[in-house]
C-alpha cells in the first residue's frame, strides 16, 4: 500500500454519547490509518458526502441510540446510489444481535459491540480493504 487505509468515523442522529467513538478513531490512528471524525449529530446524507470527499476506504459509524435499524440502511442505501461498492460500512454500538444479522444481510460489514478490543477492528478493517481496495 503507498497510502494509509483512510477512514471516516462517524456519529448519527442526536445521540450525543461520542467517547467511544473517539477511542476508535484515536485507535485506528495508532494502528497506522488516517481518520476523519465528523463529529456529532450527522446525517446519512452529510457521512456520505464526506466520505466521498476524502476518498475513504471504510466509514465507521457509531451508535448507541437505538437508530441502527434505520440509519445503516439509508447509509448503505447512499453509498449504492453514489457506486461506493468498494467502501466498507461498518460501527458498532448497542446493537442486539438479530439486527447485526439483518444489517449484515443488507451489505453491512461486521458491526462491534462495546467492550470489543480495538486490535480486532483495526485488523478488521485492515483485512477488508486489502481483499476489496485496489492500492
């Protein structure tokens, strides 16, 4: 790779709770990948956008309000619209396993509950992109 594996860490709707996401983003950082954190309160509409702009391999998204079961969908919904089908969704949050299920049935990539080592994400991702990114 002449590049590191770029990133866009996101958080959706009006859940406010944004530490976890910042240790993932700082994580990925560690594990040698450019991270762009949008912040709170995003869109589906503004994640895609940025994630367009900045030319990411992945975009995480993190989410503890319950709103997985419709923002994933209009997520990935975008990113088909936009031909970003060599991008990766993935996150994680309070998600009870049968939507994981249903998530990943839609085209979502594996999606983390809290408490998962940041090791095994980063070589998530890591992994996804080398089978899927052209370098």
């Amino acid at each position: 790779m002449d590049r590191p594996i770029r990133v866009l860490v996101a958080k959706v709707g009006l859940d406010g709770h944004d530490r976890g996401a910042k240790v993932i983003a700082t994580a990925l950082r560690d594990a040698g990948m450019e991270v762009i954190y949008t912040g709170l309160r995003q869109t589906p509409d503004m994640v895609v956008s940025a994630a367009l702009q900045e030319d990411v391999d992945a975009i995480g998204i993190s989410i503890l309000s319950g709103a997985h079961m419709t923002v994933f969908p209009k997520v990935i919904e975008l990113m088909k619209e936009k031909e970003m089908n060599d991008v990766l969704l993935t996150g994680g949050g309070i998600i009870p396993d049968d939507d994981m299920k249903q998530l990943n049935e839609m085209g979502v990539g594996r999606l983390f509950a809290p408490g998962t080592s940041t090791g095994d994400i980063a070589e998530y991702i890591r992994s996804w992109v080398k089978e899927h990114r052209e370098f």
